[in-house]
C-alpha cells in the first residue's frame, strides 16, 4: 500500500474491527481517479464498487437530449457501486470523477462475500446506503424550491467536506452541468459569493473563506444530509477535514 495513501482514509473502511479490516485489506487496489474520468455508465455491468479517499464521485442522471443534473456525490465517507451488495448488476445513473484523487477499488465477488458475511461490513454499508437516499431525497427537494446560489453554497461545502485541503476545483461548466442549470445563473451565483467575501475563485480552483457565512447562506439541505451522516455513520473514526471547514467534515 502506498505510504501516502491507505484505506482508512474512508469512513467505511475506518469503521471496521481491525480483524475484519484485515481479512479484505489483500481485495484492496489503489487506483487513481483523474478528473472527468467514466466510472461506470448507466446499465453496464459493474466489476467493482469504489471507496474513495480523495476522489468525489458524481452520480447523475443524463437525459435523452443531453442534460445533466447531479444526484449525489460520494467521498471518503462513501461506496461508489452500491448494487454490488443490494443484489443489482448495474446502476441507471452515470457515475463520473468530479474532485481527481484515489479511490481503493474491489471487486465484485470478494465484496459480496465480505457482505454475506456475519461481519460489521454489512450494517456499515446499509447505514450508508440509507445515507445515500437522503441524500438523493434533499437534493431533488434543493433543486425544487431553492435558488442558484443556495444550491451553489451547498455543493460547496459538501465538496470541501470531501476533499484535502487545498484541492477543491471546479469550472462553472462543471457545476452547471451537475446542478442543471445554465453556466450564467452559476457564474452570477459565484461573483456574488465572491464580492461577499465568501469564497475566492481563480482559474477554476476555489478556497471557502468564510464557511460559516456560506453555510448561512445555503438552504437546509446542506446541514440535514451532514447531520445524517454523522447520525449514521458516527461508529466511524474522525478524520481530519479541512482546516478552513472545522465542523464542518463528518
């Protein structure tokens, strides 16, 4: 395993005995995850379920003429594949690197031994897949009744909850395409965040410099999904966040 890199770095991993941990350890492969990069199409069988370290995942709906909107984003306190272990072979959404870093990735047969197991893997991965769905849920009720600029606020913090210190990137393509709607009302939405001091954008990297202001002005649906997942995922070791987002990582 790379010195830089182990997993339990993900919150999943992080919550199970040693021994358990040990047993599926050698089922582990470090496997990088540029920007951008396909994790697995709508359909398509899948091979192996991902836990990420310092990669953000994207799971998102792509529609018969081309949109786009995110459902959900999956970092170090998630799975990326859950119908691995649900019983599926294959998922409906599209699941695409949002944040470059390292997943650990393991296939699909060991994974569903280790599932079928009378061992702590099983409760810890339906705990998150029922973190997941309220996920799911807040942000189709976020992308209903609030505004941009919310929406924008609250993807912000929960990419900066997911990613190190220092690596949080973003183009206002790439938002406006996970959230739905035109690159303009993303590009309003951030220049007013900015001349609020909020947060500071350049070059497509961007720092969060006021996280209690931003919270403030993001909807709800930031504080529920992170208050569920603490509530569900709270066996799990504290890993250090960012140093900006105090308070604000699970």
């Amino acid at each position: 395993m790379s010195l830089d890199h182990t997993p339990r770095q993900n919150l999943l991993l992080a919550a199970l005995p040693a021994e358990e941990f040990r047993a599926i350890e050698a089922n582990l492969e470090l496997v990088p995850m540029p920007p951008g990069e396909m994790v697995f199409e709508p359909g398509k069988v899948l091979r192996h379920a991902y836990f990420p370290t310092t990669a953000v995942v994207s799971l998102h709906y792509v529609g018969r003429s081309g949109e786009t909107a995110e459902s959900a984003g999956v970092g170090r306190e998630g799975i990326v594949g859950i119908a691995l272990f649900l019983g599926g072979k294959s998922m409906p959404n599209s699941a695409v690197v949002q944040n470059g870093g390292y997943c650990y990735r393991m296939a699909r047969e060991p994974l569903a031994q280790a599932f079928a197991s009378a061992g702590a893997l099983r409760p810890v991965l339906l705990r998150y897949t029922q973190v997941l769905i309220a996920q799911i849920g807040q942000t189709a009720f976020c992308y209903r009744f609030h505004t941009v600029e919310q929406q924008l606020s609250r993807w912000l913090l929960s990419t900066a909850d997911r990613v190190p210190p220092g690596e949080m990137m973003m183009t206002q393509e790439l938002v406006a395409g996970l959230l739905g709607v035109r690159r303009e009302s993303i590009s309003e939405a951030a220049s007013k965040l900015q001349d609020g001091g909020y947060i500071r954008y350049r070059r497509g990297n961007i720092s969060i410099l006021d996280p209690a202001g931003l919270e403030a002005r993001a909807c709800e649906c930031y504080a529920v999904v992170r208050a569920e997942i603490q509530r569900l995922l709270q066996r799990a070791p504290a890993v250090a966040g960012n140093a900006h987002l105090q308070g604000h990582h699970v």
